[in-house]
C-alpha cells in the first residue's frame, strides 16, 4: 500500500495480534484497518506503545487539511472528522472500508485523551447532553404526553366495551 500523506511504500508491523500499516522512514503515519485502533487507543493497552515513534523522515512535511484517498480502497477519499468529543484530533477515516489514518503525533494525543473506554463513554454523554439535551428532554416530555393520551384513551375503550364483552365471543345478545 501506498501512504495517502506522502506516498512512501506503507510497511507492515505485526503488533501483538495486529497487523498494522506504517509510513516507515516517510512521514511516519499509521493506517488501522477497521476496529484496530481500537486496540491501541488508550494508555493501558500495551500494543500500542510501539506505535508511537514511527521512524520519520524530518525533511518530509505534510498538509494535514489535505484530502487524502484511502490506501486500501484506492478512489475512495476519506473523511475527515475528530476522533473524540474533545475535539483535539483530527483522523481520516475510509466510509468504505472504516480504516484510520493518522498522521505522525496523533496517536500518541489520542491516547493522552482518556484514561478508559467508560471515560470517553461519559465524556460522549456529556457532550451529547450539552448539544442536544433541551431538545432531547423535549422530545421525551412529548413521548410522555402521547403516551398518557394513549393510556386514556385505552381506559375510555376498556370503560366502552369491558373484557366479559367482546362481540361474538358470548352467549348472550345480539350480536
């Protein structure tokens, strides 16, 4: 494979039970396929602190706002989002193929960004809540009205036509 950043020949590392694609004596980057990254993103995970001084080449400078296409799907431009809710990294990422890419440094952030998986979950939370928490209490309030509408309504046919009446299955009446 080919680095998107600076286009050096990527080379493979075997890391614990991973095998990761790294820009080796280029610009130092490192491509994850899907869910590797999830493997080395926090400090305690042992794997990934090898990962952190890729053999660069100082000479080599990238434009990290640069569009870059993903090294494994060829055409497919990857997107370009932050990786957390804090906001402090920027990560390409394939929607082909879900791979990472992440410039030379960026690991080493992300791993400095949360100490647990159930840390960035609450971090996420908060945030979410933050952003959109008058809009979500809103819309659970609505929920809650609906369904004690719902529940009236269901009591007014409970009242109309009782459980010992249901048309056609008594002995008695009309019907």
């Amino acid at each position: 494979m080919i680095c998107p950043a600076c286009g050096n020949n990527l080379v493979r590392m075997k890391i614990s039970d991973i095998e990761i694609d790294v820009c080796k004596g280029g610009c130092g980057g490192i491509w994850f396929d899907l869910f590797e990254l999830n493997k080395v993103d926090e400090k305690h995970e042992s794997a990934g602190e090898s990962l952190l001084d890729i053999e660069r080449d100082p000479s080599i400078s990238i434009d990290p706002k640069k569009r870059r296409k993903c090294p494994k799907c060829k055409n497919v431009v990857m997107m370009q989002h932050f990786f957390s809710v804090k906001r402090d990294v920027v990560v390409d990422e394939c929607p082909k193929c879900g791979g990472f890419w992440l410039d030379c440094g960026e690991l080493s952030r992300i791993r400095s960004q949360f100490e647990s998986e159930e840390e960035r979950n609450k971090a996420a939370d908060e945030y979410v809540k933050e952003i959109a928490g008058s809009a979500l209490e809103k819309m659970r309030k609505e929920s809650e009205e609906k369904l004690h509408k719902a529940q009236q309504i269901s009591k007014m046919f409970k009242f109309i036509c009782p459980s010992y009446y249901i048309p056609g299955k008594q002995n008695w009446g009309a019907f």
